[in-house]
C-alpha cells in the first residue's frame, strides 16, 4: 500500500474484488436481494448473451473515451451509435472511466462505469445495455448509483445510461426517478447493506 491509498484488484473471471490482499464484496453482490427475483426469472443463456453483449459494448465505449477506434459486430453498432449520441447532447467530462472503487466504512468495491463533470454538476454513470429495463432494473441501478456516489464521496448527481440497439439512448436521473416514485434508494442500499453484513460478514 502506497500511503493511505489501498490496492484494489478484480478477477473478472470470478467477478471477485480483492482489497490489499482481502476479498472484498462487489457492490452488486450486495444488491442480490434486490435483484435476485429478476435474474431468477431468466434463462442462463439469455444472461451469458446479455452479459456479452455488455462487455462488448463497454469495452467499445471505454475505447470511443480514450479517443480510440471502436469496432464492434455489426448488431452491437447501434449500441455505440447510441453512446455517440449521448457525447453529442450531453458533452461530458469524464473524470473516471471504469473506476474501481472501495468503500473503506462499509466494506465493498465496485466499478463506476463513468464519474466526471456534466450538466454543470459532477455525476456518477452506470451504462447500460439492458433491452427493455424494468422498475426492479431502475431500482437497482440507483442503488447501484449511491453506492458508488458514497465511496467517491463528491459526486451529488448519478444517472442511468440505457443504450439501445436502435441507436437511440434514454437519460434516467436516479434522483427525479426514485421521487416520482417514492422510492428510497439510499434506505433500500443500507437496508441490503445491513443484510449482507449479518448473512455473510457474520457467519
């Protein structure tokens, strides 16, 4: 450890976060209770497709931030285009571009697909390549959203990015979404937080 600075490493093949050394929670698998029921429902090659499909597509964003040449198969295009979309309306500027992140009071990491500068106000992002998002996906996105926002600590304002095949993107302020519908993500965070602190961190 450099200072006070801790080590974080992720085994993606595993999808496991490892602090100094430390296995250390991932932020979505603390928010299984939220999204348990949704996967559940679906079959393992519809997931194994989605979850592709999304690193296909993140990895071609990543490439378009860093000023580099994107090149995906012809049905991801759309996607991309999508994301291209979003630059030109949205203007960005990213501060970090899949950042992992560590929460040293609670105990877990993650990755914030993009946090910088936009609208005038500093922003966490979660892109998403989910075909048609549901209530329960929105809901775990803004949970996903705070978690991020409590670990970096400074961003005030956090958003969904949903990619569309089409080309087409949609916007979702996590805050004006969870008012409209009376939905208290930094209390459903704690509440899934607390359950994992009890089942796993207490066995």
């Amino acid at each position: 450890m450099q200072g006070n600075r801790p080590k974080i490493e992720f085994d993606a093949e595993k999808h496991i976060y490892r602090v100094d050394g430390v296995r250390m929670p991932s932020v979505t698998e603390i928010l299984e209770p939220i999204t348990a029921k949704h996967y559940g429902e679906i079959s393992q090659e519809v997931l194994r497709m989605a979850a592709e499909r999304g690193t296909i597509v993140h990895e071609a964003c990543e490439s378009i931030d860093y000023g580099l040449e994107a090149e995906v198969p012809v049905e991801y295009e759309g996607y991309v285009n999508a994301y291209l979309s979003f630059l030109g309306d949205y203007r960005p500027e990213w501060m970090g571009i899949e950042q992992m992140i560590h929460s040293r009071e609670d105990g877990y990491c993650g990755t914030v697909d993009r946090w910088g500068m936009m609208l005038g106000e500093e922003w966490v992002v979660d892109i998403k390549t989910t075909t048609a998002p549901t209530k329960r996906n929105k809901m775990s996105g803004c949970c996903q959203t705070i978690a991020y926002a409590n670990a970096l600590k400074t961003p005030k304002k956090r958003g969904l990015l949903y990619l569309k095949k089409t080309g087409e993107y949609s916007f979702v302020d996590c805050e004006k979404w969870s008012e409209k519908h009376r939905f208290n993500e930094q209390k459903a965070w704690q509440i899934c937080l607390d359950l994992y602190d009890v089942i796993e961190r207490n066995k």
